[in-house]
C-alpha cells in the first residue's frame, strides 16, 4: 500500500484522466509507479518522456543492455518493484528465464559478454559506491570494452534513471500490480 494517497484511474477526472487514458492506450496498463505521482499529474507526463528518452533513443546501447542495467541498479537497491518490471522487460529480449533468474542473484556469476559485464559493474559501482567515484573511475570498465563518450553518458543516464525511480518507488511504498508488471507494454 502506498504511504501517500493516489488517485485511481475510476477516481481521475480532467487532465488526470486524459493522462491515465494515454498511458493505458500506449502501455496496456496504468503502472503503479505512475498511479504513485497522480498528485502531480505532468509529473508523470515528464517522467515518461524522460524515460523514453533515456530507454528508447537511439544509442550504442541496446535495449535490452539498458534494461539489463535496469535489473542491476533495481536488485543493487532491493527495489523489488522495479526489478520486477524491467526484468519483464529484458527477458522480452533474452527469452531465457534462467539467465534473468541468475543476473538478479549475481551477475557476476554469468556467462555474459565483456561488453555485458562491463555495463553490469558500472551500474553496480555507481549505485552502491558513489561516494569512491573520485578514488576509482567507474567509466574504465566502459572505455575497456570499446564505448565513446556518448554510450557512456547514455549508461551514467540509465543508471541515475533508475537509482531516481527506485528510490520513489521505495520510499513512498509502491507494490507491484497483481501481474507483476508482466503484461505492461516497455
């Protein structure tokens, strides 16, 4: 149970509404996540137009690297939430629900690709060591596997995407729909 109050899609009315309908026509559903900021409705429109931003244009990074690093950000922070979801989304691309299974435990466990890995330790590295950026260069890992600066601000961009939402979804007590986010369109 959220620990603010959201206004429900049957409760909305005006640009709430209009915003809700948009949502459920281009992703199936109206996720909690944007349920939780119904108080400020054009919070959501801009969160969504960030997220398309940072997710879907174009890049060096696949999607399906984005959401991996999703995952990996969500688990670092225990974010069930949003572990769920994006996990939803990469296993969309990876159609392997053991190797999703084993990224959430520990990816570095895995048999992934260098470039795969190095994308894994950064999000890690950012999202639990913050504070040790100026001691260790977390772009290294990047830079090792061949991407330019571009790629590495779009990954430094997923990351604090994610850390920002995580941190929403956890403090403000979102649960994952009954589906678990599977049937929300990414």
């Amino acid at each position: 149970m959220s620990r603010i109050k959201t206004i429900q899609p049957g409760e909305a009315t005006g640009r709430l509404k209009e915003i809700y309908n948009d949502l459920e026509k281009q992703r199936g559903q109206i996720a909690e996540v944007h349920k939780m900021q119904s108080l400020r409705p054009e919070s959501i429109v801009k969160h969504m137009e960030l997220y398309i931003e940072i997710m879907f244009s174009k890049s060096q990074l696949s999607r399906a690297q984005r959401e991996m690093m999703a995952v990996v950000v969500s688990v670092a922070n225990n974010c069930n939430y949003c572990a769920a979801h994006h996990g939803s989304a990469l296993l969309h691309y990876w159609k392997n629900e053991e190797m999703l299974a084993a990224l959430k435990n520990d990816y570095k466990e895995m048999e992934l690709t260098n470039v795969e890995m190095a994308l894994c330790k950064y999000a890690e590295e950012v999202t639990l060591r913050p504070q040790n950026l100026e001691e260790v260069d977390p772009t290294a890992y990047l830079i090792e596997v061949g991407f330019k600066d571009p790629a590495i601000l779009d990954a430094s961009l997923v990351v604090a995407y994610f850390n920002f939402v995580n941190r929403m979804v956890l403090s403000l007590g979102v649960e994952i729909e009954q589906d678990g986010g599977a049937n929300y369109k990414y």
